[in-house]
C-alpha cells in the first residue's frame, strides 16, 4: 500500500493528476435518497482508475466543502488504515461524514493487529464520525469493531440472500446499525433484500425503467408537454395562456416559481400573461422541461428526478465550456430528458415522439450522436464511476478532471437546493 502523496502537475497532459468525483445514491426502502457514496479518482496520463485511498478526496472537500457538503444527506467516503491514521481527518467536519472501513490486509489480519487499529477507529469515533464497515465485521476477529459500527454494508454479490437475512437477525436488537445492500441491480433483487430485513440499498435499479404497456401519460404530464410543444413552435402568448387555464397545478406551479425570492421581482405577478411575457419563450422551455423532471415519475424513485436535474445542470456547465450559447440549454434538456423512460414508464423514443425537441437533443438522446453525445457519456461516467468511460471523454473533450470535478459539485449543490424548496 502506497503513502498519498500530492497530486503533480503534468505539464504536457493537463488531464493527468486531476481530480473528480464520482456518486452513487443510497437509497431507502421508498426508494427516497438517503445518502451519497463519495468516490475518488484520479486521471493518470490517458489512463483513468481509481484511487485506493481517501487522502486526495479529503484534500478536495477542505476546499469545496461549502458545495458539497451543504447536501442534508449523510456521505459515504471510502478510507483506508493509512488514511485513518494521517491526519486527513482534520480537513473536514464529521457531521455528514460516514467512512467506510475495509477489513485488515491478508497479512495484518491477526489478532494483534486488529486491536491495535482499534484505537484509531476508537478515536476517530470519538470523534463524531460514523464508521461503515463490510459483512467481516460479522465475525468473531472483529467483534470489538462491531460496537463502533453505525453502517454494515453487504455485497450481495458476495453474500447470499441467507447470509443476508442471518446478519439482519443478529442485528435485530441493534438499534444503532443499519445495513446497505450494494450491487442491488434489479428490482427483483430489491425486493428479496429488503424482505431478508435489509432498509438501505446501493445499486442501478432505481434508475432503470420499468415499462408499463399500455402506459398513458398523466394529465399533469400531458399538459407540460403540450407547453413544451407550444414553447417550441413559438406559439402566442394567448395560445400558452389557455394551457395554464386549464390545469391548475401547472398555473399554481408557475406563479409560485415567479414570485419566489430566486426570481428577484419587486411586485407579484398574479396573471399566468403576465408571467409568460415575463419569463420568455426560452425560460419558460427550461422551466417546463424541469418541472416535468420534478414532478414525479410512473412507479419509480423519488431519486429519479433529483438524478436527471443533476444530469441537466452538469451538461449545461460542461457545455458552456466548449459550445456555442444556443447549445446550453440544449445540454441541459438531453441531461434532465435521459431518464425521461424511467419517469414515465415508457421506452425513451415513445416518451421523446411527444415531445417537439431540437435535432441536437433527440441525436444524444437516441442516436448517441451529434455535439452533446460526448456531454452526456461523461455525464454518465461521473455518475456511474465509469473509469474509462470518464478518461477518453474528458480527454477528447479537452477538459481537465478538475473542471469536470467543479463542475459536478456545482451541479449536485444546485440540484439540491432545487428540489429542496
């Protein structure tokens, strides 16, 4: 195991030694988030892996913790012993902050050893920070770190579902630890994990749709799109007007958006006309488009619209370093739209014949083609940990992994802030 050392700067690949941050939701049995998975990686010539060690994502959060960390939700960061043991620690506050303690090394892994490490996971607890360990922590070696464990997280794909449901037992009267499944890919295996009595998941299955045949749009949906189509043939003001008149909950929405604080006016606006002129064509799509984001998906995760926000805003963030102005909002429509199946339960080209959209958004969307495609593949890649992925996008982009990396903490402050009020 290496010593963390600082990040050098590497003259001829400016890619090289930057830093980014990747995230995975944990979610609770709703389906709701509960927290955040922080992980750390680093770009090292035109290869992208992960590091092994929590120093340089320590170092990271001592200089953006105002964004990061204003989430209301507990993050999980990865550690290691030498990390515990360095003095990183200091950097941040252990409010929110759950580390995520691997067992000992194959050839540390005696008695001695474990007890001796103990005083150090003892006085970081002592410290306010809650501990994450794996299912080992189960076991007879490590039974005195189980009292400082706040977190067991099991992969499934190592632990059976019997294995599961044995912990979750033993656990029962353990009221100050909580299990996390991870690797949970399919509804399916959500369901049997959380009958084995497991309440907190890691995994891809929130965000994967689940096709309803038949499936209809609701009429709160139908008449965002039916503004969004109207927005884009640059309808009349009068004709914009009548959708409001017509579904309440959109006009309701739209007066409680331009009246807020956010909005800046001197005077209440209480006429949906006045409200249209105010906001203009071009705000008014992207309001639209959010609102349909946040409003709720078919039988999914409340996660799933929180997710697509984050997607839009870090396209448009991305995009406003390389592309043109007009593309901007364009890259913010395929991020939020990209998990527009999974909202409303249906295949991404029906929910997308709908609506009228630029030939830049259905490309990335559908085609995985044209100017914001590679936009939308790192996108992916920061939220997936897709190393590689992240390497030959932000390479071929020209972007470096610091850029990426601001860029994506800006977008997950913003989206919070989004959805919270």
């Amino acid at each position: 195991m290496t010593t963390p050392t600082e990040p050098a700067d590497d003259p001829v690949n400016p890619v090289a030694a930057s830093l980014a941050i990747a995230r995975q939701p944990i979610l609770d049995i709703k389906r709701a988030v509960f927290g955040y998975e922080l992980f750390d990686r680093s770009l090292t010539n035109t290869a992208y892996s992960a590091a092994s060690d929590a120093a340089l994502l320590f170092n990271l959060l001592s200089n953006v913790d105002a964004e990061i960390l204003s989430t209301r939700h507990p993050l999980f960061i990865n550690c290691t012993h030498q990390t515990l043991a360095g003095g990183h620690l200091e950097l941040i506050e252990p409010d929110r902050v759950v580390l995520e303690i691997p067992p000992m090394p194959p050839e540390q892994c005696d008695s001695e050893d474990i007890d001796t490490f103990m005083q150090t996971l003892a006085e970081v607890h002592k410290r306010g920070f809650r501990l994450a360990f794996d299912e080992s922590v189960m076991t007879k070696p490590y039974a005195d770190w189980l009292q400082l464990a706040s977190f067991i997280k099991l992969d499934i794909t190592k632990v059976t579902q019997t294995q599961v449901a044995t912990i979750a037992r033993q656990l029962a009267g353990n009221t100050k630890v909580q299990l996390v499944a991870e690797k949970v890919e399919t509804a399916e295996q959500f369901e049997q994990i959380k009958l084995a009595g497991v309440k907190l998941f890691q995994g891809y299955w929130f965000a994967r749709p689940v096709l309803i045949k038949g499936q209809t749009i609701r009429p709160a949906q139908a008449a965002i799109i039916q503004l969004i189509n109207l927005v884009r043939k640059q309808a009349s003001t009068v004709e914009i007007e009548e959708v409001f008149k017509r579904d309440p909950t959109l006009s309701f929405n739209l007066l409680r958006f331009i009246n807020s604080a956010g909005f800046g006016l001197s005077c209440e606006i209480t006429s949906f006309r006045h409200a249209v002129m105010l906001l203009g064509l071009k705000k008014l799509f992207r309001w639209a488009a959010l609102l349909m984001t946040t409003s709720g998906s078919v039988g999914g995760s409340p996660a799933v619209g929180h997710i697509a926000v984050v997607r839009g805003r870090l396209m448009e963030l991305l995009a406003t370093e390389l592309l043109a102005p007009e593309e901007y909002d364009n890259a913010f429509v395929v991020g939020i739209f990209s998990l527009l199946d999974t909202m409303l339960g249906l295949p991404l080209h029906e929910a997308l014949a709908s609506i009228s959209l630029p030939q830049s958004v259905t490309d990335a969307l559908l085609h995985d083609k044209g100017v914001l495609a590679p936009f939308l593949q790192l996108t992916l890649a920061c939220e997936n940990a897709n190393d590689q992925l992240f390497a030959e996008t932000a390479i071929a982009l020209q972007l470096t992994g610091d850029q990426v990396n601001w860029a994506h903490l800006q977008a997950l402050a913003w989206a919070e802030n989004l959805t919270s009020t």
